[in-house]
C-alpha cells in the first residue's frame, strides 16, 4: 500500500544519525512540520539535525490527500461550537499564514500545485445543515464563502459550502524540495533514526536507539509526540482514513470537495506523467477498532467506480492524524513554564496549513519572537479545560477498551496458522499472543502494545498491528510504525 505520492523513484537516501554528535536544535520528524522547522532555524543560523524514524514523509505528510485548504470539511464548524468567535477567526489566521507560506515558498522553489475552489457539500437533505453550519462559521471567520445548491459533482448534493482559490499539490514534491534547502542552509537530515527517549539537561540527550544525541532544544514533530511527558496521548484522538488514486476515462470535476456528512468521501484530482487521475479518500474510523479495514476499503472502491464507470485503481493508501479534543491544535512547549522541547500536534488532517503555521511559531519561540495568533493554539492554553469533557470520554473509553481487552475471550492457542494476509490475537498460558502470516511467514508477538498496553487488533487491509487506545501502529514483523510507541511488539516463541 504506498500512495500516489510516495510511488517515485527519485526519492534520496540519509544516513543514520552517528554517536557524539551536538547541535543547537533537534527536530524529531520528517514530515512537512518538522521539514519546515528545521529550515527555518537553519536559515537563521542555527545547526539543525532532522531525525527520522523511517524515511521523510513516510508517515502523514506522505499518505496525505495534498490539500492546502482553510475550509478544511467541517471543521470551523466544529471549533466554532467549542470556541469563541475570536478564537476561530484566530485559528482561520494561523492556517491563512502557514498557506500563504507554504504556496508563496512553492512559487518560488518551482514546486507544482494547482488552484482550485474547495467544496463542502451535502450527500443528504439531512446533510444540508450541517453543511449550513460550515458556510455560516466560513463566513464568520471572514473567508470569502459562498453558498451553492448544486456541486456539479456526479452525485445528488443537497447545498455546497464553496471557498474560492484553494491549493493541491503533489506531498512529496514538497517534501523533497524542503529537504535540498535544508542542506543549502546547513542543517542535516538522518533518516532510520528513531528517538527512543529524552534526558533534559543542558544540553537535552536525545536518544536514539544506542545513540545519543545533545540538542539545546527538541522539536517534536511527530504527529503525537512519541515523549509522554505532558500525557497528550490522553487529549488526542487517533484516526485513520483511505485513499485511493484511479484512472478515469473521460471528464474529472476540477474542484477540491469533501463531504460534510457520512459516509465520509474526499475527491481531487492529480496530474500524472500518466495524465490526470482522481483521488478519493474515505472509509475512515478510529485507529484499530475496525473489524475489517479490507472491507472500508472495498466499500470506497465500490462507491468511486461506480459513479466513474470505467474507474481503475492503481493506488490504496493510508494516512493517520490526530485531533485535539477542544478541536485546536496544540503548539508550544511539551511541559509547562520550560521552552527547551516544543511539540506540534492535533492538526486533525489539515497539517499543509497548519504545520507550516506550526512551524513558523516554533521556529519563531526558539529565536526568541513570538507570532500574534499563538496564544489560544498554545499548548498550556488559558481556558484549555474547554475540551475537557472529551478528555474525560475519551479516557473513559480507552480505560473501558483496555479492561474489556484483558477480560474478552480468545481463541486458545492453535495448531493451525492463518491464512496468508491475515492475523489475530489468541491467548496462550495466561498471555495475548499477536499470531499473522504475512508473505508466507507466520509471526507470534505478544500482543500488548508497547506504549500503554492495549490489546493490539489485525488491519487485513494493511498487514499491520494497530493499538485501539493511542494509535500506535505496527509491522508485522513487531517493528514500530507510527504513534506514540517507540519500542517494537516482541517476538515470542510458542509455549512447549
């Protein structure tokens, strides 16, 4: 499963980062977040290291639609009922600057994107409030919507939210781009250098498997912070969304539109060496607690070559983010009343706005400035009890799944291995045991997640290890894909 995105093959190699090494600042990530701090501090004069756990943008950035949007489905509607006026213009602001940046630096690096308006709009008559709601916070966030009562989509539409002069663009492009004049500047990338821990001192330790690292700062960069000093894992919400890129004969719409009520679809189109193809993402739910993702993916599949006759898919991804429970970004510092490791996360899958913005406002504290829209995005914001109640759901909920996990049934441990392509979790001589045959290899791990210790669930369409409580995700092999886990699922072998 690689994306349209990822499946190039110019894309350069980095070395692992080597023992000893020192510099002013340390960004763990390589997604567009971290890309963009590290140039920016290293435009100032900074040293930079850019630590990447696999390869740049493997992660979101990589797997992402590529929609540079500051309409972003429904979620102005959704910060306006959480928030005040001020604070949603103020976060309209932010993602206004971090797109600005983005395109102006695309404009003058020669990276390719298109312009486009960007649709909200109403599968349903039921829908059409909902999609009211987006139009009316739009517009009270002062951005030049409008309100249409057809898409021009192939499909029935029941009123549509329309935002002028939006971008796409092709991830990696960027990516690449970003990663050439970070070493223009001075700054260096590693790529399979993942952090495993933090001692603060002066200068931070940043440890990365047996090496480490000193850094003045740390900018974690991670989509959750893989460091769990601040407990974020327990103010965000992982989830998880499919893509798929097909060949279409005929005609595409030339519009960016999402859907603004269930099922959840997203289309956009993609200029190729191939020619143009459409991109739709959909099926999406929260991390591991799907029963089947081959099924969603299915489901998306059906819906798309069925309104596109002829629709071939020649792409299927995935992309994971992160919303913040009072449905703002975090930005600032991991830990109250010290500036020495900052973090960025809860973009909620609109980060090609906001993680430049991001990355403008951390780059900004480190050399001692400050962006005007910062304070109500802040990490240890006044008035961040706002979204408390869903911290307090939301934990509810992981301590339910964690104790439901311990006490459920399972089947007992068994001779017969599964079939190739798919896993599950058996219990063995008091313990839960990760079983998969993938590729003709049958693996056994166990299956408590190496962050917290939920139960680990089988994703049949990705071959993988997803944990239901924080999203941490595995090969597998055992070894860490993503999410605030950094130590890989062990290997057991089978009890005699």
């Amino acid at each position: 499963m690689t994306s349209l995105w990822l499946d190039r093959p110019d894309l350069p190699g980095y070395p692992a980062v080597p023992a000893g090494r020192s510099f002013d600042v340390a960004v763990v990530g390589g997604g567009l977040t971290g890309l963009t701090t590290a140039l920016l501090l290293a435009r100032a004069g900074a040293s930079v290291a850019l630590l990447e756990a696999r390869r740049l943008g493997a992660v979101t950035t990589g797997n992402s639609t590529g929609k540079v949007t500051l309409l972003q489905g429904t979620k102005l509607a959704r910060v306006a009922r959480r928030h005040s006026t001020s604070t949603l213009r103020t976060y309209v602001e932010a993602n206004r600057e971090g797109q600005q940046w983005l395109l102006r630096y695309c404009a003058e690096h020669d990276v390719p994107f298109q312009t486009r308006p960007d649709l909200v709009v109403a599968q349903t008559p039921e829908g059409r409030d909902r999609v009211g709601e987006v139009h009316d916070a739009a517009h009270e966030a002062h951005l030049p919507v409008e309100w249409l009562e057809d898409a021009g989509l192939p499909f029935p539409t029941f009123g549509v939210a329309r935002l002028p002069d939006q971008a796409q663009l092709d991830t990696m492009d960027l990516v690449l781009a970003l990663a050439r004049d970070i070493e223009r500047h001075g700054g260096e990338i590693f790529e399979n250098s993942r952090v495993h821990g933090l001692h603060h001192g002066s200068p931070n330790r940043v440890a990365v498997g047996e090496v480490e690292v000193a850094a003045d700062r740390v900018v974690l960069a991670t989509g959750t912070p893989v460091l769990d000093r601040g407990a974020f894992f327990a103010r965000l919400s992982p989830h998880r969304t499919h893509a798929l890129a097909l060949d279409v004969p005929g005609p595409l719409p030339q519009v960016m539109a999402i859907t603004g009520d269930q099922p959840f679809r997203s289309l956009r189109t993609a200029p190729t060496a191939a020619g143009e193809r459409l991109v739709v993402a959909g099926a999406g739910r929260p991390v591991g607690r799907a029963v089947s993702t081959r099924e969603l993916v299915m489901e998306l599949t059906r819906w798309v070559t069925e309104l596109f006759p002829g629709a071939v898919p020649t792409h299927v991804w995935a992309a994971q983010d992160y919303r913040g429970t009072d449905e703002l970004p975090s930005v600032g510092p991991l830990l109250p009343r010290s500036d020495r490791v900052l973090v960025a996360t809860g973009f909620d899958k609109w980060g090609l706005a906001m993680g430049p913005a991001a990355a403008l406002a951390i780059s900004s504290a480190v050399l001692e400035g400050q962006m005007i829209w910062t304070h109500p995005l802040r990490t240890w914001r006044p008035g961040g009890l706002v979204g408390l109640d869903r911290v307090v759901a939301l934990n509810a909920g992981v301590a339910s799944r964690l104790a439901r996990d311990k006490l459920s049934p399972r089947v007992h441990s068994s001779a017969v291995v599964p079939p190739e392509g798919q896993g599950r979790v058996e219990r063995e001589a008091g313990r839960d045991v990760a079983v998969s045959t993938v590729d003709g290899v049958t693996r056994r791990l166990a299956a408590a997640c190496t962050h917290l210790g939920g139960v680990v669930s089988w994703n049949d369409a990705e071959h993988t290890w997803d944990c239901p409580l924080h999203g941490s995700r595995f090969a597998a092999d055992g070894q860490v894909l993503e999410g605030p886990a950094t130590c890989a699922l062990r290997t057991l072998e089978r009890e005699r």
